[in-house]
C-alpha cells in the first residue's frame, strides 16, 4: 500500500502529463486565421507550465521523500516480512509501541489483513506503519520495495511453518523458506541493509539424544519444514562469513499465547487446522469445533508417559527479538535458542486447556506417531547471559487463558481476508 504523500506525487505527475497533452492537441486544433493569438496562447502556456512547475515543486511531496523511503536519525525503520502472521504481528505491535517505525511486508496467503488494521488503527500517525501487499518469491517486486524504502534492519518471519505439511509438500517448503530467505538476503545486501533478525526453529535440531538442547547442539532436522529452514541458516551464515550485516538467528520452541490486552491473536486459516499446533486444537476442540483431543503416545519414558515439550509464550518471543535487535552488532553473528527451559508434558498442556477453556475437552489416548520424539526442550542460558532475555510468562494456564479470551472474543478470527491470497 502506498503512503499517501507518494499517492498525491503520483497524481501530480499525471495531471502534468494530461495538461502538457491538453495543451498540444489544443495548439493543433487551432485556426489558422487566429495566428496573431499564437504568441500569446505561447506566453500564456509557458507562464501555466512555469507556474505548475513551481506549485509542483513547493508540494511537500516532491521536495522531501516519504518517511519510510528516507533514514531518520534517531529512528530505527523495521521491516517485518510475515507481519500479518500470528508471530509477525505480535513483533510489530511490539515494535510499534517501542517507537520503532514498521513497514509489513505480507502476501496474505495465511495471515490475516484484519491483524493489519488493528495496528493501523493503534497507529494511525504518519511514518510510523505501512503495509506493503507482496510476495517474497517475487524477487522484482521485493527489490523495488527495498529500492523505495530505507529499512534499518529486517526481521524476517514470513515463511509456511507446519511439519505435517511440509512432509506433504516439500517443495513448497524449500521454494518458501529456503529460496526466499535467498531473495531477502541480496535484497538487503544490494539495499545496504545491515541488520538482520532471522526467525528460525528448534525443528532444525532433528531428534537430540541428550537435552535440554543447547545451540552447540548439532543440527539434525528430519522432515523438510527443519531442512528447509536449516538451509537458510546456512546461507545466512555463508553469506555472513564476508559481510559486515550484524545477524542475529533466533531458533523458536513451541510458541502459544497472544497479546495481553486482547487486540492481537493466533487465528490460522481453517484449512490449515489439521496441520495445526496443539493450543489450535485445544480451543478447537473447547469450541466443538473438533470433537476432542487425541495425545498420541501414553508410554513414552516421561514423567506421565506423553511427550514432553518446550512452550514459550509470544510476549516472551517478540521480547527476544527486541533484545536481539537491540544488541545485534556489525560482522558479528548470535545464534540463540528461545525457550523456557522447562519442559511440559502433553497431558499438563491439555489439563491447562482444560482450566483456562473451563470446558472438559473430551481426550482420546492413543498409540505414539512414528517419528515424534519424547523430550525436546530448550537450554536458554546463552539468550539469558548474552542478550539478557528470560522467558517471563512461564504460567501455561495464564498463556491459554489469554489466547482463549481473545479467540472466544473473535470466533471468525479476524473475518474474512478482502484480498485474494496470493500464490506462495
Ligand atoms: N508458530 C510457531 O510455533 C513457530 C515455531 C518456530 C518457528 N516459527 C517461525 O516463525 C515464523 C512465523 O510463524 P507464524 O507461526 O507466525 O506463521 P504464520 O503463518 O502465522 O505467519 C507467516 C506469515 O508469512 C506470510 N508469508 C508466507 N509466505 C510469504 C511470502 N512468500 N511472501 C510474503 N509473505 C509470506 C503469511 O501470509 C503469514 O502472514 C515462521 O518463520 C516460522 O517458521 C514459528
């Protein structure tokens, strides 16, 4: 979308050009016999043109360029690839209330334009937020907007991101987060953009044998969703090697929750809930969207026999990424875990449901899914003693409840996208 002071330029221009056509076809038109009144008409159009000429330029628009395409001192412009994602979205409110200027950049193909007007009604300023409708696969597309735009650093989240899915469609995958994390990349390097903040995943480690998982952990991912973003982080890091961006890659556990004061939340499109994550389907099934849950694998050498996982809540996460932008330093690298450091079993996960839904959600045991390991969480000490970041809200029941009221709050999550998804 474009900033309004660059719509008015854009105008301006056209009528010029409509008035220069005018003012030819007219002179062709002339009679003949009016030849006397030609060096006047003349003198009259040129003193118009000087006049317009003047007037355009005086025009606020085309003398100062629009606050997103000039740098500010004093201001840090973010651009937030995915920001009308669930994670993006929460980045950006955050951003937004820590004076950071944001420019969204979303092809909608699973986020929600709905999350977007709620942060463009929370800030409704000039120069604090644009959305821009792109996709990153476009690599034209992409490469103007950097061109038009001085972005400070990039925080980029906008990639598909279910396991389940991207052992259906691997290649999606690759095309999604591997290629166009490419496109971002020599984006930024072609653009001068010297920060960048990369969302990665613990689904890059694969099955650990020792936990908690530490970032010297070696990385061993197992379906292509871990692959693909492994092979970005490989890039980044490649490209690192001889470039003075400071980087920063943050490797996310399971996250839940949603803003505190009700404005944001996790609202994924219906066709995506079979390949959902476990909060999705505990109010799916509170909503009788589902019928209940099924825990798969009851005898797994855990505390209460089901899996054990590592949930950090979205407050906590965009908390790290501020953090991580803030101390992020020319030619040097971080690569943190985000994480509690405390591992949840399934069954304590569904009784939290239970207590913050305070519906007895029906739950189905069942035998284990091949290929799910038992314990997977998070060594946090890194994040703790270099970029001084500690999950706060630690509570599982406080984190539903917060998301529950926001879904029972938005039972069509945020209506209907007015805009077609585009091709990922
Ligand atoms: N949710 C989790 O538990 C979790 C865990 C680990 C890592 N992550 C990572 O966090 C990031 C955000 O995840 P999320 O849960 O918010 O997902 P999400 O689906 O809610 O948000 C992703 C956003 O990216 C956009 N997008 C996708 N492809 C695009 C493209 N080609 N061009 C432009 N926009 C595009 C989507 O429209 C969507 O708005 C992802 O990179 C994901 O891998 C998420």
């Amino acid at each position: 979308m474009k900033d309004l002071s660059m719509l008015s330029f854009t105008r301006t221009r056209t009528q010029q050009r409509t008035n220069r056509s005018l003012s030819l076809s007219a002179m062709d038109l002339e009679d003949p016999k009016k030849k006397t009144n030609f060096l006047g008409n003349i003198i009259m159009a040129a003193a118009l043109t000087a006049l317009f000429i003047l007037m355009l330029k005086q025009s606020p628009s085309f003398n100062t360029p629009t606050q997103f395409s000039r740098h500010e001192a004093g201001v840090t412009h973010v651009l937030v690839t995915g920001g009308a994602g669930y994670i993006g979205s929460h980045a950006a409110l955050r951003l937004l209330k820590d004076s950071y200027r944001v420019t969204i950049m979303d092809n909608l193909s699973r986020g929600n334009l709905g999350a977007i007007k709620v942060l463009q009604q929370l800030f409704p300023q000039s120069g604090r937020l644009q959305f821009i409708y792109a996709d990153l696969g476009d690599k034209k597309s992409v490469n103007k907007i950097f061109s038009e735009n001085a972005f400070d650093a990039v925080m980029h989240f906008a990639a598909v991101a279910y396991v389940g899915e991207s052992t259906l469609d691997p290649l999606k995958y690759y095309h999604n987060i591997t290629s166009n994390t490419l496109v971002v990349l020599e984006a930024m390097a072609a653009h001068g953009v010297k920060t960048l903040i990369y969302s990665s995943t613990c689904a890059t480690y694969g099955e650990p044998e020792k936990m908690p998982i530490t970032e010297e952990t070696p990385q061993h991912p197992i379906n292509p969703y871990g692959k693909a973003k492994k092979m970005a982080e490989d890039i980044i890091l490649d490209f690192h090697k001889n470039s003075d961006m400071a980087v920063m890659i943050l490797r996310y556990f399971n996250v839940i929750g949603s803003d505190a004061d009700g404005m944001l939340g996790e609202s994924p499109r219906p066709e995506l809930r079979e390949h959902g994550r476990i909060s999705g389907a505990c109010f799916d099934a509170a909503r009788g969207i589902i019928p209940g849950l099924k825990v798969r694998g009851t005898d797994y050498k855990t505390t209460d026999g089901t899996c054990i996982r590592d949930y950090i809540d979205v407050t906590d996460l965009v908390d790290a990424h501020v953090k991580a932008l803030e101390k992020a330093k020319p030619s040097h690298i971080g690569v943190y875990n985000v994480g509690t450091g405390r591992g949840r079993s399934v069954k304590e996960f569904v009784e939290a449901c239970k207590t913050a839904t305070g519906v007895p959600i029906k739950v189905d045991f069942l035998p284990r899914r091949p290929g799910d390991y038992a314990e997977v969480y998070s060594d946090p000490t890194k994040i703790r003693s270099e970029l001084n970041w500690t999950a706060k809200h630690t509570n599982l029941n406080e984190s539903l409840l917060i998301a529950w009221t926001w879904q029972k709050a938005h039972l069509d999550g945020y209506g209907t996208p007015q805009l077609m998804s585009a091709q990922i």
